[in-house]
C-alpha cells in the first residue's frame, strides 16, 4: 500500500528495520498504529490477534540527530509462543525470523503484568528462543502500559533492566517507558530507535507505507471486528479471505470478504439470530475500511466451513497463508 508523497527525505538518512517483538497481547500492533498514524494492523484485547509479520514504513526528520532524515521500518510480529498445529508454528516463524534479521530490535513489555515485564521472562522456553534469535542486534525495551502503573513500581522494573543490560554485555540497550494506546513516550522511542540505526540511502520508495497489498489490509480489519465483536465465542481457528476488491469509476472500493471456520456450529455464531451478528460485523468493518482507504466502502460478508484448516498446512495456503517462511499472502 502507498500514500500520497510527502516530500523527499534529505539524503543519507538513519534507516533501516526495527522488529516488534514481545509476548501476546503486549501492544505491538497499536504502537506499530500509534507511531504510522494508521490503523494498519489489527488490535484486540485477546492474544494471537496478530498472525502475520508487516511492514510499516515510518519517515520523520528529527533536528538533533546527524543526518537528521530518519526512515524506521517497523515490522510488527506475532507474539511470541509455543504450541501445536501450523498455524502456531507459522506465526512462531514469522516472529523469529523478522527478530534474527532486523538492525534494531525492539521488545514489548507489559509493565502491567509482573511476570511479563521483567527480563526474567526470557527464561521460559516461548521466549528463550526470542533472546536467541536477537543476541547480537541492538536492543530497545519498550515499557507498555504505563497509564496503569504507579511510578513507584516502574522504578525498579527499570532498574532490572539496565542491571540485566550491564551484566549480559549486550551490544546497545535502551529502555524507554510508553504508553501505546495515547502515545505518551512514543515520540522519544522512535528517536531513541532512530539513533540506533545505520546511515546511508533510503531503503524503500518515498510513497511507500507497507508491503502488505490492500487486500491483505482490508482482511486483517474484517478479522480484527470478529475478535471484538465475538470476543470469547471467537473460534481460534476463524480467518478472513478477501475474494473481490473492486474500485468503482465513482472512486468507491467494492469489497467482497469471506469469514471462514472450521464447523457448522461456528459458522452459526458468526452469523447470529437472523443474521444480526454478521450485520454488525459488516457495518463495523465497513467504517474502519473507510477511514483506512479514505474512500466509501461497500462490503459484502460471506461465512464458509473449511474443516481444520488451522492443523495442516495445506489449510492454511486455502486461507491465504501461502508464503510458510516468509510474509504470507
Ligand atoms: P499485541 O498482541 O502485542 O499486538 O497487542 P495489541 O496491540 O493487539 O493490544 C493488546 C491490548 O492491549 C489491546 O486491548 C490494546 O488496546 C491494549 N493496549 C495497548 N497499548 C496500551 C496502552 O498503552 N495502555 C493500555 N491501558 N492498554 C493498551
Ligand atoms: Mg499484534
């Protein structure tokens, strides 16, 4: 997906790629929003909303940095986990790989949740892996969540990070507080992330935003109002294809979306009483369609059984998980 140009970047500039890691359900995707602007990736309360790696494109000049034109590509994860099935397996790649290949990491922590918010965590087998695959990169930890913590208990949370960051001789670490969802703390981790990157020429074209094509976009958004609408009831197993994605002469996107899930009686849930349930998911998913394509939306919802998709990976390139090692659909 492209916007329209802003104007060129002076040349050379801090750039290059910054992989959002961290467990589920942290904040990764509404930071990767927050700091792009854009409802690119898809945000819900329930973990392992995120399936996919993407690509977002972040372009700022910052005055006290030199050269001070900065390109952050954020690449935005699945949290990290371990568990069976190939849809499990898939998105433990798609995190792995963008960890072990990026110029800056950057780790998402919960200071809200005790366990999760210290470098402990990073002895459990999920997340081992993780510290693994970003041993030799630069490191920023973003504190997430602080609108829900006392600053006394921030504190020391800080301070077991830098001691941790001393005592395993990492190669650069910075931890920076944020609180995602308002954006308090945002704009100082992208320039701490900025000075951390390598100088040299613009990676990607100016008008570029993601890698992602608009169909992927419009899918991940249809997906996204499943998990808020259906919230528990939601089968893990539920994906969006997006079978047509039209733009009219008028300038309006004709978008055609087939919900699929893996029994009848699922397919039962996402449909409703009457078919009040799958209204609603379209009425909602058409406005956020809208707002991120800026054009009038019309939007026609389908609901489909695959059997088991989710186990075999053969299901998964049926629902559009067709790239196993690498960015998907
Ligand atoms: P991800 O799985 O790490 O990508 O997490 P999401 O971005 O999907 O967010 C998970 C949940 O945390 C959502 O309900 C968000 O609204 C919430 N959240 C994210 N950032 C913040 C924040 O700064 N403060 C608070 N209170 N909630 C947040
Ligand atoms: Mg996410």
């Amino acid at each position: 997906m492209s916007a329209p140009a802003e104007p060129p970047l002076p040349q050379p500039v801090h750039g290059g790629t910054c992989a959002i890691v961290g467990l589920p359900n942290v904040g990764k995707s509404t930071l990767l929003n927050r700091v792009l602007g854009r409802h690119l990736a898809a945000v819900s309360p329930r973990p392992q909303t995120t399936r996919n790696r993407i690509l977002g494109i972040h372009r700022t000049q910052l005055e006290p940095l030199d050269p001070p034109g900065v390109e952050l590509c954020f690449v935005d994860t699945p949290g990290i986990q371990i568990g069976k099935g190939a849809l499990r397996r898939f998105m433990r790649d798609q995190a792995l790989n963008a960890a072990g290949e990026c110029d800056v990491a950057l780790y998402v922590a919960d200071a809200t949740d005790p366990r999760g918010r210290t470098p402990d965590r990073f002895a459990q087998p999920d997340a081992a892996d993780l510290l693994a695959a970003i041993a030799g990169i630069p490191l920023v930890v973003a504190l997430n969540k602080v609108d829900r913590v006392n600053k006394t208990d921030l504190l020391p949370v800080l301070e077991t990070w830098m001691r941790w960051s001393e005592a395993t001789e990492r190669p650069a670490m910075n931890v920076v507080p944020i609180a995602a969802l308002e954006g308090d703390g945002v704009d100082r981790l992208v320039a701490t992330i900025a000075e951390m990157l390598p100088v040299g020429p613009p990676r990607f074209p100016a008008d570029m935003v993601t890698d992602r094509a608009e169909e992927f976009l419009a899918a991940e958004l249809v997906r996204e109002q499943l998990y808020h609408q259906l919230g528990k009831e939601l089968p893990y197993a539920a994906a969006v294809v997006i079978e047509t994605f039209e733009e009219r002469d008028n300038g309006d996107l004709a978008i055609g979306a087939c919900i699929i899930v893996e029994r009848e009686s699922q397919k039962a849930i996402v449909i409703g009483k009457g078919g009040a349930r799958v209204k609603q998911l379209g009425i909602a998913a058409r406005q956020s369609l809208a707002e991120l394509f800026r054009c009038p939306v019309h939007l026609n919802l389908f609901v489909k059984v695959v059997p088991d998709w989710s186990n075999a990976e053969a299901g998964l390139r049926k629902v559009g998980f067709s790239d196993l090692t690498g960015g998907g659909k």
